[in-house]
C-alpha cells in the first residue's frame, strides 16, 4: 500500500434541507447537518469523510458544536503533518481523543478516501484488502429505508407503497410510546407479505416486555433499540421473552460493547454504524466478530450526504454484511446533494457500489459552498 501525507484538513460545516424529514421517538430535524472533513495530501488529493453529527445530543451525545470543537483543537492537529502507512492506523494516531466517535469518524472517514484514492482504487477494494484472503466486494449494497413517525396508518401506509412502487424490499418504521401495536396491525393487514422492521430509538423499558411481546405476532425481521440508548444488560433481559430478534444500534459503541451483547444474548442482530463505533477500522474488526458468531449485520444510517453514504454503501458491498442496509437513494433525502452522480435504486433494492476511485463519487465545489452558507443561516449557536 502507497502511504499519503497529509497536508492540510480543511472543515465544512454543513445543512441540507432534508427531501422527507425523519421523526423518530426523539425527534424531527429539517435539515440535515454535518461536518464535512477535507483531508489533502501532499500530492494533491483531496479525501472526503463526514462527520455525521446533528444540532442536538438526541441520537448520541455530540453535535455541531461539539464535532468542530474536537475536530479543530484536538483532531486536526494529531494528523496534519503525518504520514499514513495505511487508513488502519488512524485510531491509534487518535487514541488520545476518546469518545467523539462520529467526529472521529469523520477524519477518519477523509483519511479512508484519500489512501484509496492513493492507491488507485475503489474504497470498497481497499476495505477488503483487510478482510481474509478471498473477500471481495459485491457490485452493490443491498439496502432498504427507514420511513418516520406519520400521523396516521393510512399516512404510513402511502409511504410504505410509494418505496416499495420504487423498488425497496426492506421497510424499517419508527416507533415510540403509544404509536406501536396499531401501526404495526395496520400495516401487517394491508401488506402481510412485505419485509418489515421497527425501530423503537430506545423508547421503551423493560417494564414494556408484556407490551412489546404483541409485536411477535406481526412477523417482524427484527425490533431495534427497544430499551435505553445506553443499555445492554435489560436488553439481555428482554430478549429471551420475545420471538423477533432485537438488533442493537445506540448501544453498540465499540468491539467491546459488542462482545458483552453477545455473551449475555442482548442482541441476534447488530445495526453497525460506521459513525457510531468510531469508523471503519473497527467496523471492520465487528464486522469479523459478526462472521465468527454468525450475528448477521447490516450498515445503519445518519441520513449522511452523498460523501457518507458512498463510504457506507462501499462498506456494505463486503461479504458479511449479510441484511439489507439503511442507505436509501440520493431522492430519498436531498435534492440536490453535495456530490455527483446521484445513487439511484437498481434491480434487487440495490444501490451500485461507484466505479471510481476511493468513495466513487465527486464533491461539487458550489454545493458545498451553499449548504455551508446555509448551516451558517440557521446555527443558532
Ligand atoms: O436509528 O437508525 C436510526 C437516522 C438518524 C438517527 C438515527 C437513525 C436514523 C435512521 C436513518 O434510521 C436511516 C438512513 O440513513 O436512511
Ligand atoms: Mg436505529
């Protein structure tokens, strides 16, 4: 592998007005915010990554404001100037920043990009240069989408039709408190035969097990993140009492988090978040324990641009991500977006994993320029 060396990291904070904004049990946001980390190397390449954080501590604990600030004071200054052997090495540059992982990430993420890019090669191709001997990259990711907390189950309903008109085999719901049982029944009844998921974002707790038990009756593929955002131990509790798997996202954080879940049972599904355990590096390290405990995986989603998402649809080329993925089309969220061409949904709820090097996809300088002015509109802080 050619090393890079890094010149310089520039930081774009960023909004997006969102196409179908997505309420969950914590919320509703407009706009779609990140930072976006432009890594260059000495010889003038530029890696993209981002840094998938939200105005609010609603999903996880950081924000804008905390992303910029670890970025620029901490982050930065522990990478420009080095030379990288290989993008793995970057979280031991980094092991003196802990926690932060979706700003970590975001460094991460440009880093990825740029030592592919280096190489001459597709980021998934480089991904899989560190998976065992033999495991090369599907053309495509198998994905689905994940549709917000609606009025009413004829709302949701008309959503659900329109994806699937579009070709999504996987639908995943929002959940919370009080918007459960109904809509499940509803939609069950209308569409019996549909791949179907919830996601309750940690809205529930264990004293709910009797309640949540009714959803074994809707032939759910998997209930995300019932219990607190920071729990495993109950979710070990809880899952012996249902029949539909529980598949962790908030409370997976890293390897070991993982590996505790496992032990007690806690999880038959993990949502693998490249941001939120700390980038690729050690979502390949999970993706490995995933393979040798037969946990099937599939890559989860922050509504990411164009830069996240090319990276994660990269990711979830690899053999071992074994469900389909929350990376929907460039339509599903924004209109524009900041990079070209557009993912588009092809034969079999795929998106194609981009031909070119590194994420495959081209940064488009004026975009970039506007939605930067945009965050600068509507930062109220
Ligand atoms: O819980 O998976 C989640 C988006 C923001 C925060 C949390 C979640 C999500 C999604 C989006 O479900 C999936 C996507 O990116 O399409
Ligand atoms: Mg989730």
């Amino acid at each position: 592998m050619k090393p890079i060396e890094i010149k310089d990291i520039k930081l774009h904070p960023v909004a997006l007005p969102l196409v179908e904004p997505l309420k969950t049990s914590f919320g509703v946001d407009e706009y779609k915010t990140a930072v976006i980390v432009e890594v260059i190397t000495e010889n003038g390449i530029s890696g993209w990554g981002e840094a998938s954080v939200n105005l609010a501590p609603g999903y996880g604990p950081e924000t804008m404001v905390t992303g910029l600030h670890v970025l620029r004071h901490f982050v930065l200054p522990l990478l420009i100037g080095q030379t990288i052997e290989q993008a793995t090495d970057v979280p031991r540059l980094l092991r003196s920043v802990r926690g932060h992982n979706h700003t970590v990430a975001g460094a991460e993420a440009a880093v990825w990009d740029a030592c592919a890019k280096a190489n001459d090669m597709r980021l998934a191709d480089y991904f899989a240069a560190f998976l065992p001997d033999g495991q090369v990259p599907r053309d495509g990711a198998v994905v689905g989408v994940s549709i917000g907390i609606q009025p009413t189950v004829e709302d949701t309903l008309a959503i659900i039709r329109k994806r699937l008109a579009q070709g999504y085999g996987r639908i995943k719901l929002k959940i919370k408190r009080g918007w459960d049982i109904e809509l499940a029944q509803g939609v069950r009844a209308a569409l019996p035969d549909i791949t179907l998921m919830l996601d309750a974002n940690s809205d529930y707790t264990l004293a709910d097990a009797e309640h949540l038990k009714q959803l074994d009756q809707f032939d759910l593929l998997m209930i995300e993140q019932p219990l607190s955002h920071d729990d495993i131990y109950e979710h070990g509790q809880l899952q012996p009492q249902l029949n539909t798997p529980i598949c962790l996202d908030e409370s997976i954080h890293s390897v070991s988090d993982l590996q505790v879940a496992t032990q007690i049972g806690a999880l038959k599904i993990l949502n693998l978040k490249p941001a939120r355990v700390g980038g690729f590096t050690h979502s390949l390290t999970m993706l490995r324990h995933c393979v040798a405990h037969a946990i099937p995986l599939w890559v989860g989603g922050m509504l990411e641009t164009g830069i996240g998402r090319a990276a994660n649809v990269a990711f979830a080329s690899l053999p071992g991500v074994t469900l389909p993925s929350d990376i929907s089309a460039t339509d599903r969220y924004f209109d524009p977006d900041i990079t070209e061409p557009a993912f588009v949904l092809a034969e079999g709820s795929q998106l194609r994993v981009p031909n070119g090097t590194g994420i495959g996809v081209e940064v488009q300088p004026d975009r970039l320029t506007d939605f930067s002015a945009r965050w600068d509109e509507i930062n109220p802080f």
